[in-house]
C-alpha cells in the first residue's frame, strides 16, 4: 500500500450555490466570490504534499484545481467520473420548488443513498463509478516504495458518497457525512499497519 492519502475538495461557489439551484452534472461556472475561495484554499493546500491532482470535468471544479494546481506547481488529470450526482429533471430547480411538486421527495433524497431523482442517479450509483478512480490508483502506486498523497477536485454530493465508500460505511449510516462548504475539503488516511481507510479531517478550509 503506497496511496496513503486523500484529498477531496469541493469546487469554489457558484452562481446556482448562492441561489439556491442543484447543479448536478450543469456546467455551472464560479463566480467573482468562488474564484476568491478558491485562491484563498490554494496556499493552504500548496502546503500539502500532493504526487497528483485529478478533476472532474465540469467547469467549476476543474477552474478550482486549476487555482490550485498553479500553487503546487502540479498538472492537473481530468476524469468525468469525479463528476456531481446527476439530478436528471431536478437540476436547475430550488428545493422549495422540488418539494413543493413533490412533498418529502427532499428528505428522502437526503437520508436514503438509494433515492434516485426523476432521470437521475442516487448517491449508490455515484459510488459505484467513482470508487474505480481510487483503485485505478491504487494500483498505479502498488510497486511505489515511497507513500503517496493525492488531491480529488469534485463536488459535495460526489464527496460525501465517496468518503462513506472509502470508509465502508454501511449504507444505512451514510446521512451522518454532511454536507461540506464551498472550496473546503476531506481527508482520508491509511497506513501500512492499519491499511483501511480513516477520516482525518472533513469540511476543512479558510
């Protein structure tokens, strides 16, 4: 075991955050606010000992890595499948407006990973194509002698549900891992003599 961290932080805010509208997989840009958490996070990251940094594609979590890749001096790799939960016909809609169509549809969206908006994915199935990303990884640094840490740019659904898949949580206790705030991130550890995953931080940042 050589990927002995990870880092998973949530992109900068957005035009829809400060509206109160999912985003889901829309390609929403940072706004003037966002761009300033995201420099404000990067020197504290830059601190940090990172071999690699991945993003997801879409706009606001890649415009966030690349303010931090500039303060490590690192390139930055993009995989799609670090992108948010897609929400299907939810994305670009207010929770009031959700629950006011459809009254608890909200609270069971928050409390069973299961839960799968109108034409979307459920927390369950982001897991599921985001794990891989880890593994792949993994296996990349299996004949690395030295430990590894690497930086995940993302989202805060994508997060959360990433956490409780690493953790291996069981399905029942994934609401107890919150949400996080804009430009904050996660951490997650290992070590040889304890090589399962560990929660070390969550929803840190300026």
């Amino acid at each position: 075991m050589t990927l002995s961290r990870l880092t998973l932080l949530r992109h900068g805010q957005t035009e829809y955050n400060a509206t109160g509208r999912m985003q889901g997989h829309l390609d929403t840009r940072l706004t003037d606010a966002g761009m300033a958490q995201a420099a404000a996070a990067a020197p504290l990251l830059a601190g940090c000992r990172f071999d690699r940094i991945v993003t997801s594609d879409l706009t606001r979590a890649h415009d966030t890595a690349t303010t931090v890749a500039a303060a490590t001096g690192l390139p930055l790799s993009v995989d799609k499948r670090l992108r948010e939960t897609h929400l299907g016909d939810w994305q670009g809609r207010t929770v009031a407006d959700i629950e006011a169509e459809d009254p608890g549809a909200i609270a069971a969206w928050r409390s069973d990973p299961r839960f799968t908006p109108p034409g979307g994915e459920s927390r369950v199935d982001v897991v599921a194509r985001s794990m891989p990303v880890v593994t792949e990884l993994d296996t990349e640094f299996t004949d690395d002698p030295d430990e590894r840490s690497v930086l995940l740019v993302a989202h805060g659904g994508m997060i959360a549900g990433l956490v409780c898949g690493l953790l291996d949580l069981p399905e029942s206790a994934w609401p107890v891992i919150g949400g996080m705030g804009n430009a904050k991130w996660a951490v997650v550890a290992r070590r040889d003599d304890h090589p399962r995953w560990r929660l070390s931080g969550y929803n840190i940042g300026a």
